[in-house]
C-alpha cells in the first residue's frame, strides 16, 4: 500500500535473529573450561515429599551414592544431593532439572544470577542441593565452581555480547544510519571493547528500533491491549484509524523496560507505532467476520521451536481466527528474556488477540519464589494474575496456572484453589453455551513414555466435570497431539493435548495408560469453530492436513 511515511527500520525475521546470534557467538566466543566440575560422590535422598520452595535439610540415612549426571523418574518430587568439598570464592553454576536450590553448610544460598550461586569465601563446605523435578525424569546434570576472578570476566563477557547484540541489531534494523554512525559500528565490531560497544550504543540511542513488533491480548475484563518491545525507553505514540492513509487517532504510552502496553478499543483497523523517529509500517489487525459461529485456535509448547511455530502463526492467520489460547510452555528456558521476544515476534504473525498460558518452562530460572518474571514482563496484563478466566460471546474459558507451587497442582489451601471453584459456580461460567478449562499440564496424557497426566488435576476435576459441565479441557505438556472423550453422567468432555507449536516431539513409543482414543506425534494446531449448539475440532499440520476432525453437541 501507499504510505505518507516509510517505515524506519526493517522488520526482525527469524533469519535475522539467528544472523545476529551467529555474529555474536563468531566475535565474542564463551571461553572454554570456565568452571571446574564437581564430580566427587554425592549421597541421595529420594524420600523427600514435602511441597513447597521453603523447606529445611531433611536426613541423609542412606548410605548409597552416585555420581552426577543423574536422572531418575521421578515426577513432582524433590530429589536431594549432598557431598563434602573444599571451595575458593567464586560461584556454582548448578544445571539441574528442573530447578535447583542451594545450602552451603546448612545456609540457603540465593543465587547471583539464574543457576549461578554466590561462594562468599574460601573453606570447606558440606553442599546441599535440591532438585525440584517437576516432570518425568528430572535430576542434577552437573555442578561447576568458577573462581572470582574468572567470574568477573565472565559477567563482563556477558555485558559486552549483550551490547554486541544490541549493535548488530541496530546496525542490520536501521535503514537512515548516517557515516558517522555506521563508521562507530564498524569500529566497534573491530575492538570489541566495552568502552567501544557503549559508545556506539550511545550515538545509535536516539535511534530505536521495535525488537517485537505489535502483538494483542486480552485478559478477563474482555479489555483489548496492544504489546510491543522497543530498544528505547522513551514514550512512544500508537496510532490507528479505519483507512491506512487516515490515522486520525493516537494516543501516548509510556515504556517500561522497552516493553509497552496500552488499552485500545478492538474497533482498531490500521494502526503504527512511532517513537523519536521511529516510523513503524502501518499494520493491520485483522477484523472479525460476522458469522454465527465463534472460531479460535489452541496451541502448546512452542518452547524455542521458532521455525515451526513462526509456521503455525503464519498459517493460522490465513483462517483469520478470532482469538488463540497458548496452553503453556511458550518458551525452552523462562529467564531468557530473548526468548520472550523470539516469542512475541511469532505471536506478531497471528495478527488476532492472544490468551498466554504459563507452562513449567515459563519458571525456569525462579525456582527460588516460583515466580516467572519474565513472563510477567512480557505478557503480563495490569491486575491479573497468571491465572484467570475470561469469555468470548457466550464461550466460558478458565485458565490454570499450576506451576505456582511444588509439587504442580492446586492446593485446597491456596488462593487459586479457592479462586477456581468461585469461577465454576459463577454467573458467567452458568450462562455460558459452552466451557472450556486450559491448562498447561493434561488429566491425562499417554503419548510420554512413563507419563501419565497430572495426578493432582485429575483428582481435583474428576467430581467438577458434569457437576460444573466442563465441555473440553485443553492442554499441552506431552509435547504430541492427543485427544479421549468420556462421559460423565449427563456431560460429554473432551480431553486434547496440543503441545505440538514447536518443541521437540514425543518418540513412538506410548504409555500403557491411560488409553487415549488418539495419540499423533506431529507438529500441529488445533482450530476449534463454535456454532449454537454443535462444536467442531480439527488439528492441522503444517501441511495443512487435518490430522484429526470431531464434533460435540449439546442437547
């Protein structure tokens, strides 16, 4: 189309990202042989059943030992390990699955930066480490001391690679670099030094670029947010309007961290962000069709599979879905923040509004208070918890978060518990048509071998599902495509796992129970179309194919 102004910047492609990411690694390299591996005999404690991230030291009565890497099936369990050391001052950089904590000597011990733990002094220490396995197999993969002084460097490699990124990214995004600019870079990219990287960054500042383009939530009061990341902090201006060359309306938003959310009204056709010279292309949110029918798309465990899940927003944009559901696991490691704006990015190309769903993935790296922050920074909603519900039309959806204490469930003592079965007795959840219960962890799953859904939730909804007449209870967790319809009393439900978005897929080979009446390991999404009384499911591929294809009625 025509437009008054050119966009001032290129838009980030996943090719562009894994370029700069290629360029970063090729220029300043991790060294090799930073920490030195811990590898004397550890003792183990697989006794241990108390919940919850506060917990003291239990007994080590046993007199077994093993050597790390270790890995046992053990799910929603707390797996402990312990040996004798002697330690210089630095830090631990403990990898474990799913999260770790650390005692020195009987002290709970903070870590620095996400699995790195502070050694404060020289001495000998008895290390303790709890493992809090939160599904299948989990255990401590490795335990590494790094000295102070490697450590320092360590932290300034660090800093100076994520100036680096910020360089290139400005350098392959901005399409008015002037000489002057563009000589800093090069000279910059030569010395690699961190005076160097910062005085570039300093003449390339007033100059922002969107590191996520504009993506659309909603939460549960229905209200419409506009999101987007921005290497500058400075405010920016949205504006939009009904025709792409009459955007009469704008309105100002302040930024947090580079990232932006403003309420707008969904009558939002055309729209584009600009911020001190920031000219966006104009962008178009899609407009709902006037049908009878209510039609959105279901997805799980995108989980850093960015090729494939850049695929499945692209190709579920062309059915021009009113709305998506993100059932969890969104990406590989929670305390990336790069993930996130890989995330956002995909999310960009569904061009309708989305509904996230945290997954354990989501609380990598905060295993300390199980609060996923980034999540929080990137896609969390002004008032609104990480769980909460919401309707479109006379569609009842309730979203769990389970991940919010350890072991994963809802405790009847917990707020969300209480929460939860104030949402099925309410007004809204009554008077809707049809009711939908997402949830990053399945009842029931069969496609993981060992695995066989989330105990804690299929004891919990067993009596709620004609009682509360839960329709369809959606999920991802197993990274395949499942589905099992059973009936309770007078209601129908249908149980699908949707974590096909991107992770890597489930082997062959199947649980024994429960029996699912499908199980497909396949990249996929599912699309699900309401009309009155009749609902449809289908789960696409990424050749379009429709993998599996049913129907639910109401009386």
């Amino acid at each position: 189309m025509e437009e008054e102004q050119k966009a001032s910047f290129r838009p980030f492609t996943l090719q562009l990202d894994e370029k700069i990411s290629g360029a970063v690694d090729r220029l300043i390299p991790f060294e090799d042989g930073l920490g030195v591996s811990i590898d004397s005999l550890w003792r183990l404690n697989l006794a241990d059943f108390r919940g919850g991230v506060n917990v003291s030291i239990p007994e080590f009565t046993e007199e077994k030992t093993i050597r790390i890497p270790h890995r046992i099936l053990l799910p929603d369990h707390s797996i402990w390990y312990q040996t004798e050391v002697q330690l210089g001052r630095g830090v631990l950089r403990i990898n474990a699955d799913d999260g770790a904590q650390l005692w020195l000597n009987g002290e709970r011990v903070a870590p620095e930066l996400a699995a790195y733990y502070p050694v404060a002094k020289a001495g000998n220490y008895t290390l303790t480490i709890r493992v809090l396995n939160n599904a299948m197999a989990g255990g401590l993969r490795s335990v590494e001391f790094i000295d102070q002084d490697k450590w320092e460097s360590h932290k300034l490699l660090m800093q100076r690679r994520t100036l680096l990124r910020e360089v290139l990214t400005k350098e392959a995004l901005l399409t008015n670099l002037s000489e002057s600019e563009a000589s800093q870079i090069v000279k910059a990219k030569k010395r690699l030094t961190l005076a160097e990287l910062e005085s570039a960054i300093q003449k390339l500042k007033r100059k922002p670029v969107l590191l996520a383009e504009p993506i659309f939530q909603k939460g549960s009061t229905g209200q419409l947010y506009a999101r987007w990341v921005s290497s500058s902090n400075s405010k920016a201006k949205l504006i939009y309007g009904k025709q792409p060359g009459a955007l009469s309306n704008q309105v100002e938003v302040e930024g947090e961290e580079g990232v932006f959310l403003v309420a707008i009204s969904d009558s939002l056709k055309y729209y584009r962000v600009i911020q001190d010279g920031l000219i966006s292309p104009v962008y178009i949110f899609p407009e709902k069709k006037n049908t009878n029918s209510q039609e959105f798309m279901v997805w799980a465990d995108s989980q850093s599979g960015w090729k494939v899940f850049d695929r499945i927003m692209r190709m579920s944009n062309q059915y021009l879905r009113h709305f998506s559901v993100g059932a969890g696991d969104l990406v590989g490691q929670g305390d990336d923040e790069q993930e996130y704006l890989r995330l956002l990015r995909s999310m960009h190309l569904g061009g309708y509004a989305h509904y996230p769903v945290p997954g354990n993935h989501d609380y990598d790296g905060y295993y300390e208070e199980l609060k996923p922050n980034n999540f929080s920074k990137y896609l969390g909603l002004p008032n609104q918890q990480n769980y909460y519900a919401w309707k479109e039309g006379d569609l009842a959806f309730i979203a769990l978060d389970l991940n919010e204490t350890f072991p994963v469930g809802l405790p009847n003592s917990s707020d969300q518990y209480r929460w939860f079965m104030e949402q099925i007795q309410s007004e809204a959840w009554a008077s809707a048509k049809w009711r939908f219960l997402v949830s990053h962890h399945p009842p029931y799953s069969q496609g993981w071998p060992g695995y066989h859904g989330e105990i804690s939730l299929r004891n919990l909804l067993l009596p709620l599902y004609e009682k509360a007449k839960i329709d369809m209870v959606i999920a991802g967790h197993t990274h395949d495509y499942e589905r099992k319809i059973k009936t309770y009393g007078k209601q129908k439900t249908a149980f699908v796992i949707v974590g096909g978005a991107g992770g890597g897929l489930e082997p062959k080979e199947n649980a024994s129970h429960p029996k699912m009446d499908t199980v497909l390991s396949i990249h996929h999404f599912g699309l699900i179309k309401v009309t009155n009384d009749t609902l449809n499911f289908k789960a696409v591929d990424l050749d379009n194919n429709i993998i599996d294809n049913f129907f639910l009625t109401h009386d």
